[in-house]
C-alpha cells in the first residue's frame, strides 16, 4: 500500500516545479544491495509480476529511496538486451545536478554503491535536481 502522505507530498513537489524526483542505477546484484541498504531502498520486487523479467528496490510505503537522493535500483535479471527494445529518439543527458541538505552523506552513499557518473551534488535547502538534455530540437532543461 503506498503511503497518503508521500502521494500529497509528491503532488506539492509537482505544484512548485520540483518535477525531477530522481533516477535510476542498474545493479548485477540487487539482493547485496538490499541486504547492505535495505534501510534506504527498500525490498526486492520482481517485476513484471507475471513472467518477471528484471526487478526493482522498492521502499514498503512506495516513495523514492531518501525523498529521490539515492537512486531507484534496478536489476535487468542477466539480460543485457532488455534495453535494446527502447527506441533511441536522439535525447543525450548532458548534465545533471542535484541540491541536498548533506552533500557529504550522498556522496559517500554514490560511493559505497560504485556508483557510476552519479550527478553532481552541490548544497541545497531539500533534494532537487536539474538537468539538461541534448534534443534533436536543442538542449532543454529538467527541473
């Protein structure tokens, strides 16, 4: 069941433009992951349910892990093709920035995790992200 107070706190985020919750990391080992970090991203959910083929951490009351700070994880389950169905329509991420109350505690997470070119992290008041991306109709900004 996902949590009513994260569902108004989702919405109020969207109403002020805080419209980039978060991203996700792919893994070859979810379960280590939720084993180390189950506290931050939650449990291991084999999705789709019928014929699963990859899985997700997923906190217990639905919200992003750390408000959207720490990535979602992924686990394509030792498929290297599942992306390949994905049509590539030209976007490239450019850059991509991210404001927290504790940059220091973020990045030691990116670095326990071996994150992979994690966004920048600089000093905020909440978590909020902004990036740009290459279009074929010109660069455009995420927030």
């Amino acid at each position: 069941m996902f949590d009513v107070e994260f569902t108004f706190r989702v919405r109020s985020d969207w109403e002020e433009g805080r419209r980039l919750r978060g991203w996700v990391a792919a893994t070859k080992s979810i379960d280590s992951v939720v084993s180390a970090h189950g506290a931050v991203f939650g449990e291991k959910v084999l999705l789709p349910t019928t014929e699963p083929t990859f899985a997700f951490a997923i906190p217990a009351d639905g919200s992003l892990p750390l408000d959207g700070a720490a990535p979602s994880i992924i686990d394509h389950q030792g498929d290297p093709t599942s992306m390949a169905e994905i049509p590539d329509l030209g976007a490239r991420l450019v850059s991509m920035r991210m404001e927290h109350p504790d940059p220091a505690f973020v990045k030691a997470l990116y670095r326990e995790l071996s994150i992979d070119r994690p966004p920048a992290i600089i000093q905020g008041a909440d978590v909020r992200y902004r990036a740009q991306i290459k279009t074929p109709t010109g660069l455009k900004e995420l927030t």
